[in-house]
C-alpha cells in the first residue's frame, strides 16, 4: 500500500470533488423521495402512569429503589403481553390486527429515576394511536393492580391526539444521506485511486520499471486556446 | 521560423519548463562524465507522448550549453522534427542509408546556433530494415565523431521494433513517459523490449506532469517564481518610491529656488 500524507490525501479527494457532489446528491435525492414519497408517516401517542408501591408498607427502603430499576422491565412486559394485547383488540374493536403487531406498536419507557412510567403507541392513523394509548393505559393498570399486587398505580399525563408525524424523521433523515453520500463518495475517489494504476510520478516510475527518472517535465503548451507554461 | 509553443527551450529560457530541462540536461551531463556517451535515442511505449517535444527542447538546451549537437529524426514512419523546427525535410537520414551518400550534405543548420538537424527524407517502405542496415551504423559511427551530443527521435517502442533497433546503435536510450495517461504495464514493456535487445536504457523522462498530482516536486518552482516575482515587484515598488523621491526633491528645489533669498 502506498504512504499517503494527509496533504496528498486532501489533494486526492479535491481533485475528484465531482464525485463527491454526485454521490451526495444521488444519495440526498434518493432519500428525500423516499421520505418524502414511500414512508407512510407515524404518530404517536403518550400518556405517563405512576406505578406507587402498597400502602401497607410503611417506609422506604433500600431494596425498593433497587426494585424500582428492574420493575421497569415488568412493566414492560406486561403492557407488552398478549394479555393487555387482546383485551385491547377486543375493546377497540381492531379486526385486523393481531396482538404482535399490536405489542410492536406499544413501547414502555421509565422517566428518569421516578416511578413515573411512559407508554406511547406509534400508529399510521394519529386517531388510533390516541385511542390505543388510552386503552392499553387503562388495561395495563387494570392488569398491573391484578398481577403485581400493586394498588396505587395513577394516570398522570392522559393520552392526547398527536398533531406532527414522529417519523419519518425528515431532517436526521437528510443529515444522514448527506453524510453517507460524502463518505460513499470518499470511498469512490480512493477506489478509484488505488486501482488506476498509471505512472503518475517519479516514484511510480522506480517501483514499476526499477529505472532513474532522469528529469520531469511539467505540462505545456496550448490548451484551451489558452498558452500555459510551468 | 522554429514552432513557437513546443520549442520553448528556443523561444521562453526563462520559463519553468525550460528549466526542467537544464535540469534534464544537468543529469545527463554528470552522468555522462564517466561514461563518455554522446549518442542518445529518444523514444515512449505510445505515441503522442512527447518525444520529439522533448527531444528537441533538450537538443536545444544542449546547443545552449556551447555543445555541438545533432539531432536527427530517425522517426522513418512519421517525422516530425523538421515541422517542429520549421526546415525542408524532404532529403535526409533515408538518402544517406539507401543512397549512401555523403551525410554533411544533408545536415542543415537550425535557428538556434550549434543546434544541426538532419531531416527523415523521404518516407521509405522499409524503415526497420534500413535503421538495421550496415551503412546506418557506419554512419552513426561516422557522424558521432563530428558533434558533442547526437540525439536521435524514434518511432514508439510498444509499437514497432525502429526504437529497438535504433537503441543498439547509440550509448543511451532515453524513455519519456506521458505522466498520468501510460499504463505501468506499457512502461514495463517498453522496458522489456528495450532490454530484449541489450539495450543501455539511461532512464525515464516524466513528461507532461501534472502540477497539482505532483505538489511536492513543484515546491521548488513554487518558491522559485514567488521570490522572483516578488523581487520583481519589490524591486518596481523601489523604483516608483524612489523616483516620487526624487519629484519631490526636485519639487522642494525649485520652490526654494523660487523663494526670495533673504
């Protein structure tokens, strides 16, 4: 492999910066239609529950606020489980959709260190996420006091009508092709680079032939109509 | 009338390019030192990759440097040299091998002093056979004795077997290479068809390079053109500064001399 300084690297990439521009337009075209045009866009809906402990435990300890970082992963489950998934189809009324697309569409999250848990619904129709929402809120608290023993489990936030779209998301969208564009284009260049292999300078020459090069004369002449010299 | 743009040697001394062949010149004359050669062939692995362009820059250079030198165009399929350097090239080197004649007839003065060409003539059917006859070596031999340096154009090397057999006959053979359009592997076969025939290749001329892919071996230039320029410049500010002065001077003067004298 050949040693390459970074000036000759900058140079190499400078002097093919068509390329570049090519493959960042190609690639920013390519994915604003495709944002644009093919992805259907999503909403999502949000409502936040506090999931408390028993009031019959009187005081906090240690163990509990451990607890509280693995609960998070019961929740999950459960407002992921098939369950909460039928009962909700079966409330709504969604013919059509069976419970694993439905637990797709369901993500549970905790905010930060509380007991504050969020469950958002992402749907094509912003109507359905919002009555999703509501209606996996409602079962999985109905399911949690059922299961988990738990009585104080309290909607905080309600589920509203989602007004802007959550993906696409148009402008980390456009960042990304641009950037892979550039780094596509990069790419090219140096293809292109190490697989021309015509002599280009003295030390081509020495490592293709093994002969002195005895003098390099620059370019010359007309061109372009235009006299140039050195 | 010698072509303007391609002898640049002849017509631009100053330029960077004619620099870059006294610098050509400057090697091959301190590699000569030792070796005593004085005949050269100048041929490529393609055409149009500017030998006779750069043979007859450093033939010009040579002439330059107080050398007596010849140049003839053994290019017997397409002769150039004579266009280039703006002389009759109708009898010449092809005369002298089928005729066997007498070769100063035919050698003729260009318009750069100690600089003598002597034309291809005319095209023959056999340009091989006659570059590889007996009377062409005898007059290799004859015509070296007359002159400093011998510089010989010939056809490509990748193409046909004149530059082959052209390299037998002279001390040096000299490649140019078209930087940036010749494959490694057309270089390597010039190469191979030069060494097939035992011949003493001095090395490789890079010709055409590109400023910008070649950065680092124009650094010198670089600097060299800006310090010129900038002395040049300085050296105008000087002037201009100094003949203000010198208004000025003048004007003080004669306003003094316009002054009443108390």
């Amino acid at each position: 492999m050949e040693e390459l300084n970074l000036k000759e690297i900058l140079y190499i990439i400078l002097n093919k910066w068509w390329i570049l521009v090519i493959s960042t337009i190609v690639l920013f075209s390519a994915c604003y239609v495709w944002t644009n045009y093919y992805v259907i866009p999503e909403y999502s809906s949000v409502t936040t529950l506090y999931v408390g402990k028993n009031v019959d435990q009187v005081g906090i300890q240690t163990t509990d606020l451990n607890m509280g970082a693995s609960l998070i992963d019961d929740y999950r489950e459960i407002a992921k489980s098939k369950l909460v998934a039928y009962e909700v189809i079966e409330k709504l009324g969604l013919t059509g959709m069976d419970a694993d697309t439905l637990t797709s569409k369901i993500s549970v999250s905790k905010r930060g260190e509380t007991r504050v848990i969020q469950i958002s619904v992402t749907d094509a129709d912003p109507g359905r996420a919002l009555d999703i929402t509501k209606t996996v809120a409602e079962v999985f608290r109905e399911k949690v006091i059922e299961i988990m023993q738990i009585e104080n489990v309290q909607i905080i936030d309600k589920a509203e009508m989602p007004t802007h779209p959550v993906s696409p998301n148009k402008n980390r969208n456009y960042l990304m092709s641009i950037l892979l564009g550039l780094a596509v284009g990069v790419g090219v260049v140096f293809l292109i680079h190490f697989l021309d292999d015509n002599i280009k300078t003295p030390e081509d020459v020495e490592k293709c032939v093994d002969l002195p090069v005895i003098g390099t004369i620059p370019v010359f002449g007309i061109k372009g109509g235009r006299y140039i010299n050195g | 009338m010698v072509d303007n743009c391609t002898l640049v040697a002849h017509t631009d001394p100053k330029s960077l390019v004619s620099e870059a062949y006294r610098i050509l010149r400057t090697n091959i004359q301190f590699s000569c030192v030792d070796r005593q050669m004085k005949t050269f062939v100048v041929t490529s692995s393609n055409p149009m990759e500017g030998k006779t362009t750069t043979i007859a820059n450093l033939a010009v250079t040579f002439a330059q440097a107080d050398k007596r030198v010849l140049l003839i165009d053994c290019d017997l399929r397409k002769p150039q040299l004579h266009k280039m350097f703006g002389i009759p090239g109708r009898e010449g080197l092809t005369n002298i091998i089928a005729c066997h004649d007498d070769y100063r007839k035919y050698i003729q003065k260009s318009d750069v002093p100690n600089l003598y060409i002597l034309p291809c003539g005319t095209i023959p059917p056999n340009p091989s056979e006659l570059l590889a006859s007996n009377t062409m070596k005898q007059f290799v031999l004859d015509v070296s004795n007359d002159y400093d340096y011998i510089f010989m154009d010939a056809p490509p090397v990748g193409n046909v077997t004149d530059a082959a057999i052209l390299s037998t006959l002279v001390d040096g053979t000299i490649l140019v290479a078209n930087s940036g359009h010749i494959s490694g592997d057309a270089l390597k076969k010039a190469k191979e068809a030069l060494v097939n025939v035992n011949a003493n290749i001095f090395g490789v001329v890079l010709n055409k390079l590109d400023k910008g892919a070649n950065r680092k071996y124009y650094n010198y230039n670089y600097y060299y053109n800006r310090e010129y320029d900038d002395g040049q410049k300085k050296r105008k500010k000087r002037r201009n500064s100094a003949s203000q002065f010198d208004d000025r001077l003048s004007l003080s003067l004669f306003s003094q001399e316009n002054r009443p004298l108390v």
